[in-house]
C-alpha cells in the first residue's frame, strides 16, 4: 500500500470540503481511496481500524455520506458512492462506485442505516 494514491476531480472535492467535516469527509475520502474501478468494498471494522474512529463515529459518518447524497443506498450490500452530490432527481453520472457492505457481525459491524 505504499506509495497509493487516488485521483479525484478537484470540483469534487472542494464541494465535499463544503458540505463535509470530520469523520464523513475522512470516510468520504477512504471509499475514494479504496475504489477499484467502480466498485469499492466497505467493511465499518476496516474503516475503523483505519481512521481509529469508534463505531457510532463511523456509523454517523456514513449516515451523513447518505443524507447529503454522497451515497445512494441500492439494496443492504450494495451502495453507489458519487463524487458529487446528487439529489433524488438527479441521476447519477460515469463518475460513480459501487460500494459494497460486507454481511454484518455481531461485534463488528454496524446496523442498518435506519432511524
């Protein structure tokens, strides 16, 4: 993993920096970080161990990815992170992953995004 790096439009960006802190523009970055392609895999435990955030740190995080259309939920494993945020009447450009949640444990990872 030495010397990895990732590409991001620098609009992107600066509008995640505006919309963004903390831990949601940190996990922001980490699902672009971990793209291959389009598909990314998120593991909360692998984010976790990475960033040194807690749990519900994470889980606030990626709530806050969905809420300002950073991430549009596909089914329980599967999620479309864009770069940029759409709204509910946007479709999503080529400029998007796919996110994949792995199952949840028990002492790992995180429930459903519900309220």
């Amino acid at each position: 993993e030495d010397g990895m790096f990732f590409a991001l439009p620098f609009d992107a960006l600066q509008q995640a920096c505006r919309d963004l802190n903390g831990a949601s523009l940190v996990l922001y970055l980490y699902l672009h970080q971990h793209k291959d392609g389009f598909e990314v895999m998120y593991s909360p435990q692998a984010f976790m161990n990475w960033s040194g955030f807690s749990k519900t740190t994470a889980h606030t995080a990626m709530k806050m990815l969905v809420e300002k259309g950073y991430i549009t939920e596909i089914n329980n494993l599967f999620w479309i992170l864009h770069s940029l945020p759409i709204n509910g009447k946007e479709k999503p450009n080529e400029d998007f992953g796919t996110t994949q949640m792995e199952a949840p444990t028990k002492d790992t990872d995180l429930p459903p995004l519900l309220d």
